[in-house]
C-alpha cells in the first residue's frame, strides 16, 4: 500500500518550492500582502480544485483483475497514468495467478496511488478470466472496509476498471464519484456495437441500445456503471460461476442481487445525453500474436 500527497500538501510545496520555503513566503506577504493574489492562483494552476473543494469527498475504489499477457504491462502503465491523476482513489489489482508479479507492483508503486495488490488464480467453475478476481476484490472489501477507506470518513464508490480500457478523466470526477447509489453511462466500442448506452427518462432507466447478447436485462459493459460502497457493504451480490439471467454476461447478476429494481435506478446519464460525449471506451490493446523468443527480448522483461 503507498500514499500519496494531499492536494494542499501538493499546493504548498509548489509555493515553497518557488520562494524557497514557508519562511521567505511569510515574509514576503508582511512586505506585500498583494502576493498572495499571485500565491493562490499559482497554485490553482498547478493543482486543479479537487473533489472535496466541490463538497464530494466521496473516495473511489477501482477494482482491476489483470493476468499476464505481452501487452499487459503496456495496458496497465497507461490506467496508472490516468488513475494517478484522480484524487481520493484506492487501486485494488487482482492478478490472476499464484503470486503478484514484481514489474506490475512496481507500476503501482511508481503512480503514488493507494492500493491494493494481491494475486488470485482463477478457480474452477468460472467461465472467464476476471470473474473470478472481482469477486476476490469484492471479498476484500467485506473483510476489511477499514484496511481500502483507511483514514477516509466519508462515502466511496466502487468501479470496476479493466486494465485495458481507454478512460476520460472526467468520467471519475464528474460520473462516478458523485454516484450516491447505482450510476450508469454510456460504453464506446462495447458489444459489438459503437456504443452502449441505457435510454433515460427523469433519471431513470427505461430501456438499453445494444447488440450483444439480447436476452440481458442489464445491457451495460462492466466499464459503464458504478456502484456506492454500501450497497456491496449491505449485500453478499457476487458475480458467480454463471449468470443465465444475462444471458452469460456477468453484470446483470451482480446488479440484480444488490436488490435494485429495474424502473428506479440512478442514473447520470442526463449528462451525457446534454453533452452527447462518451467518457470510457472498451478498447484492447492488440499484438500479433507471435511468441517472443527469448533472444528476441535484448534482455529486457516481456510478458510472457
């Protein structure tokens, strides 16, 4: 687990940093008073207004199931990136395996992020890669709320991010972290379609735009809902071995086991309908498939 710097921390070392310490600062503002003018919009600069500023201190919990793969590396490098310029986020990683890998455990301590890193090998009876992992987080989550909120008081929001997804920033700051119960967008590039998006009037959903797999009556990509922490908190809703009520698509039998009813979810989507913009896209990072000999590799660490 690493911490990482609080918005202010961050915001005042830039100040110091630039007149050289707390010191010089106070005594620059006895002789001029009108510097802190310059002081403060420096540092807005330098660090956007956070969540909490806005009155949402709601933490995020992203859960990310990842197994070895050539281009997994790549894939998690980019989320970290995008993950680390979240504020109040907690990263749980799942590998899907007998033990966590080194190389990925130092991407995550490299981003400054809160974080989790433990290694699950799928079980048997699980029909895919992920199920299983996210099931594990959610177990976590159960067990020790307080070991992911840490000294955090306040609501968290749990989302399901796969490593190899293409991420807005604002979909975590203006989506999912002001999710008071089940939140839901639009996915580009999901299900065969260019994208997924649930139908909304007043704020609630009515019906689902998609191709994949007809009989589902949750019709939305793992990347495209969020979930508040006491609702998993409140449940023993899983993902499971199977789920025939989405026709093999394991989110409708998540959402439904968390005692949701179809006609009253709360959705975000009216932000999206007025901007007419997708936040997330379900994207896959694509190689040629050939096996890298190990002469091929110079050395250096590839996957597998």
């Amino acid at each position: 687990m690493s911490n990482r710097l609080g918005g202010f921390a961050i915001r005042w070392y830039a100040v110091g940093g630039l007149f050289g310490g707390s010191e010089i600062v106070s005594s620059i503002l006895k002789d001029d008073p009108r510097i802190l003018n310059f002081i403060v919009t420096y540092a807005f600069r330098i660090k956007p207004t956070s969540p909490q500023d806005s009155g949402s201190n709601r933490m995020i919990i992203v859960i990310t199931p990842t197994y070895k793969r050539i281009t997994r590396l790549a894939d998690i490098t980019r989320l970290a990136n995008t993950l680390s310029q979240v504020e109040n986020l907690h990263w749980i990683v799942i590998e899907d395996g007998e033990s966590t890998i080194p190389n990925v455990q130092n991407i995550l301590e490299r981003s400054e992020l809160l974080y989790t890193y433990v290694a699950h090998r799928t079980a048997s009876g699980y029909p895919a890669r992920g199920w299983y992992q996210r099931d594990m987080a959610l177990k976590l989550i159960r067990t020790n709320p307080s070991q992911i909120l840490g000294e955090h008081e306040g609501e968290a929001v749990i989302y399901f991010a796969d490593d190899d997804n293409s991420y807005d920033l604002r979909l975590f700051e203006d989506y999912i972290r002001n999710v008071k119960k089940l939140g839901l967008w639009a996915v580009g590039l999901a299900g065969g379609a260019a994208v997924e998006a649930p139908n909304v009037v007043n704020k609630k959903v009515t019906s689902f735009n998609f191709k994949w797999k007809s009989k589902r009556r949750f019709a939305v990509d793992m990347a495209g809902f969020a979930i508040n922490l006491d609702y998993i908190l409140n449940s023993s809703a899983v993902f499971g071995t199977e789920c025939k009520r989405g026709d093999g698509a394991p989110e409708t039998c998540l959402l439904e086991d968390l005692g949701e009813i179809y006609s009253s979810l709360y959705s975000m989507v009216f932000y999206l309908q007025k901007n007419n913009e997708i936040l997330v896209w379900h994207t896959k990072t694509s190689y040629s498939g050939m096996k890298v000999k190990e002469a091929e590799k110079f050395g250096y660490f590839v996957e597998p």
